[in-house]
C-alpha cells in the first residue's frame, strides 16, 4: 500500500505544477507587456479583483442565478430524456424511424431558436433554462436508449424464472445493467447545459456569470471578464465533482445490493 501511495499522487502534482507553471508564463508575458492588457490579464491581477468580488458579496447573485439555471435545465433534460430512451427502447420501430432525426438535431445548434423563444417567453430564465435543457436532452436521449439495447437478454430470462416483473424489474435489472452509459450522457448533459446557458447569458441575459462576461468584455474590463471566467471554470468542476461522486455512489448501492 505504501508503494502505491506515491504513485497515485503523482498524476496530481504533475497536473498542479503544469498549471502552476501556465500561470507563470501568462504572468510573466503580461508584465513584459508581450501581449496589450486588452487582450490578457495577469493572473495576479485577476486574483486580485476576484478576491475583491468575493469579499464584496458581488459575484453571488450572479453564481446563484448560473448555478440555478445550470442545475434545472440538467434536470430537466434528465427527467425528459431517460423516458424517451425508455420509450423509444420499449418501441423499435419507433426508434428506428427517430434515430436520424435525433442525430440530426443533436449536431444542430439549438441556441439558433431562442428568437422564438423570447418572443414566447420574453427575457428572464425560461428561454435561457429550456435552450440548455434541449442541448442537454439528446445525448440523454441517445444515451439512454443505447444503454438500455445493451443489456442482455439473459438477465429478463432470468427475471421472468423469478417473476420479477414491471418497475422491479427496471430499478433491479434493467437499471442497474445500463447505468454506466446511462452516467455518461449525464455527463454529456452538463457539459451541454452548462454551455448553454453561459452562452444565453452571454446573448440575451440581464444577470448572471455569462451576463457578467460580456458585460466587462464590452466595457475594457479584462481583469473583471478573467475573473469571471476563473469563476466560471470553477463553477463547472464543482458540478462535475459532484455529478462524478453521486454516479460512485448510485453505482456503489446499485453493486451492493
């Protein structure tokens, strides 16, 4: 075990002194003055203003409004999603005359619709959430329907021997067996979502990090801008870490039992 110790750490420190190091070349190619401060921020710098946004309570409207938005619209695309895959499993023919389209839409940009949407719905979160859901709900969709083809047969051989039937059969059998690739569009669904909605920000928004963004982006604000983007960036590995730690806790109680 001692053996083994260092050498999972390893990959940890290779990665935090190679950031380290990025951010000493940014560092020192803003203060030589390599790149106009228009374009790049020092690390430093932006540490700085993001520090003083913390302390001033003045990025948390802003991450509540994103983190809100990001987290119903995966919800949303996963409690829509996994019943189509379902569907579309329990039905092939179905699925076989969706699939093109499904494939289709899921190459197609979405946010090319939020006119229609804010022309419905006016400004505010709704276009925002229901753009990201539908860029999050078809890998959900695919997903789903190519883990649930991808369970044997053997195991409803077996269900049947036991009488194991309807929604005992799905959360005992059906679940368990297909919810590796189920996980992964999870995951696929977030990272959709998730850019989704910094994009809408971005576009059409009045509050949020992706607002933020643009906001400073338009008014030369380039050490705010970057500190909104670390924000950002964190933003997502905190989602991502905790979407990973329930996918090893699901699965851990699903192998247990």
């Amino acid at each position: 075990m001692n053996k083994q110790t260092p050498r999972s750490l390893r990959p940890r420190w290779t990665i935090a002194l190679l950031v380290l190091a990025l951010l000493a070349v940014l560092e020192a190619v803003t203060r030589l003055g390599l790149v106009p401060v228009v374009i790049l921020a020092a690390p430093t710098k932006v540490a700085q203003v993001l520090w003083q946004l913390v302390i001033s309570g003045k990025v948390f409207p802003d991450l509540w409004r994103t983190t809100w938005e990001v987290m119903l619209s995966v919800a949303l695309a996963i409690a829509t999603g996994v019943p189509i895959g379902f569907g579309l499993w329990r039905t092939p023919l179905l699925g076989r005359v969706l699939e093109p389209y499904l494939v289709g839409t899921y190459a197609m940009p979405l946010v090319l619709f939020y006119p229609f949407l804010l022309v419905v719905f006016g400004l505010g979160a709704t276009p925002i959430v229901l753009i990201a859901a539908a860029m999050g709900v078809i890998p959900v969709i695919l997903n789903s329907w190519a883990a649930f083809q991808q369970v044997p047969d053997i195991y409803f051989k077996v269900c049947a021997s036991f009488r194991c039937k309807g929604s005992r059969r799905f959360w005992k059998v059906v679940f368990p067996a297909s919810a590796p690739l189920i996980f992964a569009g999870f995951k696929l669904c977030l990272i959709y979502s998730f850019v989704g909605v910094i994009v809408m920000e971005f576009m059409v928004g009045n509050i949020g990090l992706g607002f933020r963004v643009a906001y400073d982006y338009d008014g030369f604000k380039i050490d705010e801008m970057y500190a909104y983007v670390t924000i950002i960036v964190a933003l997502a590995a905190v989602i991502t870490a905790i979407l990973a730690y329930e996918e090893k806790r699901i699965r851990g109680e699903i192998s247990n039992g």
